[in-house]
C-alpha cells in the first residue's frame, strides 16, 4: 500500500534584522584596534631612517606593555655617532655626528615628532654635522611623562665597527642594565631587542676624546667624552700600563686586532704618539691583512723578558712626602729575588740607554 502526500511549503518567512556594527558586543567591519596615551612601558619597532644632508629621518612604531598603540607620543630623542678616518665621533658642538630632541626641557629648534597613523611617527631631526653619505651609529629613545620612557635603541650600526662582543663584556657585567652601575640606564638594544653593550658605549664614549684645552678645561670639540671607548678597555679595565700578555686580547677580542698605526684607535692610549722609534716604523709600515698586533706585542716588544724579570724582582716605595719646595717625594728602592735572598740592585742598570729616558725623575725627588 503506497501513500503519496501533495502540498504546499509555506510562505517564506520575514527577512532578518541586518546586523549592527558592535550593536550586540560583535566587532563590525569599521572597528578599529583600542589606542592609548599612557604607558608603564614603551617600546620601539624600528620602520625606517634617512639619513640626508643637515637631517637625519627616522619613522617607528611605539606600543605600551600591553601592544596597544600609542597615539599620545611629545618627547624624543636620537643621537648619531658618525663613522669618520678617526672612528666613530660625535661633538658635543655638533660639528662631528649630533644629537636632536623634540619635547622635554631642551628641544632642539627645528625637530619634530609628527603621528603619521596609529603608533606609528615620524622624527625629523636637523643635524648640521651629517651628510648624506654619512655612515653612523644611531640610538633612538621616547617617552617622556605619562609614556615611559623606551629603552635605547640602536637603529643603524656600520660594519665593523669594534671588535669586542657584548658576550665578552657580559662575562663580567652580567645584566650590567639591572646593576646599579654608572650609566646602567644607558645600555641599548638592537632592533631585534637584543642587548648591544659595546655598540650603546660608544654613542657617547667614541674612538676619539674630548678636547681638552691646556689648562684642562674640557672644550666641546673631538669626541662626544674625555674617555674613548679604547681607553675604557685598554686603560681602565685591563691596567695594560704593565703586565700586557696577547691573552689580554683573546679576552675581549675574538678576532685579531689589526691596528696599523701608532697614532689610531688604542696604540696612542698607551703610546706617545711624538715619540720615535723602530717599532713605530714597523706598525706604521705593517699595511698586510696578516699583521696581527698581539703577536708583535709578544715578540717584538721584549715583554716575555719584561715579565720575567718581574718574576725575579721586587720594588719597594716609602711613605709619600713633601721636600722643602713642597713637591710630593717618595724613594723607590728595587731587590733581585731571584735567589731567595733580597738584594738591592741598582735600577738604571738593569735597563739599556734607549729606556733609561722612560724613568722619570723630579728637581730634589728620586
């Protein structure tokens, strides 16, 4: 038995209410990402730079800790190192490299900060000491007020510029940001948010000094600091004033040092650069990519026999004090060990005539 049914599906029922942008809580096709003007953290996400005759252009991003984009942004600031014959080298007269800030208590005439969209602007800042072909070292920092302040951020670096690594340097600076160290806040990153030590150092501390004038006085010409980033490591860290072994180099330099004047980046911390001499000659000569300057510290320099003799002497000094024309004394008096018993010797004749002029004396002091 079949049953077969025939009729009708019924009227179509009334069209749907269209949907509303965000009228029920639901995101509508004009709805735009939340923006902010105050932060706890600020941080940079580098677009671009030119760098142009008398101005340096930089365009970035700036989010708060949260990723939200920052729309309320009145304070930067860049700072540019120029990579020169010399090194890298900023003024502090601006003659050399320079630095611009918009916003804060000292703008510099001319520089803006305009918000092109959403977290993202544009830094116009005039430098009259860049050119267009001017390879630099830039560091980027904003915030200020309501927006923290971003870390330091290095947005250009040429090639080559130091050869000692952060990795080096952090094996005994560990966090060196975190510590409680001179200029801890001034460590930097790269536009990958790592830390770059040396790189950040040497924005400030070039390869060439301040100048001083004769009376001291430090001038605004030179270098951006009266220490150069050569003299914080050769001088201050490793006390190359004696004791200079090439396992000195190996420390912080994983590549050989190729220096090939007396006058350039390190040797004239240590070296008197009016001085004349054959070793002079030989690095001022030394133009090969295979002139290593460790190894002619080693050999040529006699400093395996330097070294052993310190092994086999000892020096004594007496207390400090003022002669008669009030000029500080003290009497140094020098003892062969190598016997095991302590014998005075006498000290220029241990040294040929050419080093004897190294060995100062004073009117009335010996």
């Amino acid at each position: 038995m079949g049953v077969i049914a025939c009729g009708s599906d019924g009227k179509d029922g009334a069209d749907g209410v269209d949907g509303q942008d965000g009228a029920a809580g639901l995101p509508g096709a004009d709805a735009t990402a939340p923006t902010v003007s105050v932060s706890t953290a600020t941080n940079i996400e580098f677009i671009n730079h030119i760098v142009a005759d008398g101005v340096v252009t930089v365009e970035f991003n700036v989010t708060d800790e949260s990723g939200y984009a920052i729309t309320g942004l009145t304070d930067a600031s860049v700072y540019l190192a120029a990579k020169t014959e010399n090194g890298m080298q900023r003024s502090r007269d601006g003659s050399v490299g320079g630095n611009a800030t918009v916003g804060g208590t000292s703008p510099t005439e001319g520089a803006s900060l305009t918000l092109l969209d959403n977290g993202n602007y544009q830094l116009v800042a005039p430098m009259a000491g860049v050119q267009a072909d001017t390879e630099a070292l830039i560091r980027l920092q904003v915030g200020g007020g309501d927006i923290a302040k971003s870390p330091y951020v290095l947005i250009a670096k040429p090639e080559m510029m130091h050869t000692s690594t952060t990795e080096t340097c952090y094996a005994c600076h560990v966090d060196y940001a975190e510590s409680d160290l001179k200029h801890a806040g001034y460590v930097a990153l790269n536009t990958d948010g790592e830390v770059d030590f040396v790189g950040g150092c040497m924005v400030c501390h070039n390869n060439v000094p301040r100048d001083v004038d004769a009376d001291g006085t430090s001038l605004s010409t030179g270098g951006y600091a009266k220490n150069t980033m050569q003299m914080l490591g050769h001088i201050n860290h490793q006390n190359f004033e004696k004791d200079f072994e090439p396992a000195n180099c190996y420390t912080c330099h994983a590549e050989p040092v190729m220096n090939t004047s007396l006058a350039g980046n390190g040797c004239a911390d240590c070296h008197n650069t009016s001085s004349s001499s054959s070793y002079a000659q030989v690095i001022s000569n030394s133009n090969s990519s295979e002139f290593d300057a460790r190894e002619f510290h080693l050999n040529k320099s006699g400093l395996e026999t330097l070294q052993a003799m310190r092994v086999s002497y000892t020096a004594e000094t007496t207390a400090p004090q003022k002669n008669d024309a009030g000029i500080w004394c003290t009497t140094m008096s020098l003892f062969d060990i190598s016997t095991g018993t302590k014998t005075q010797v006498n000290i220029g004749e241990l040294y040929p005539i050419n080093l004897k002029m190294r060995i100062v004396t004073s009117e009335n002091c010996h």
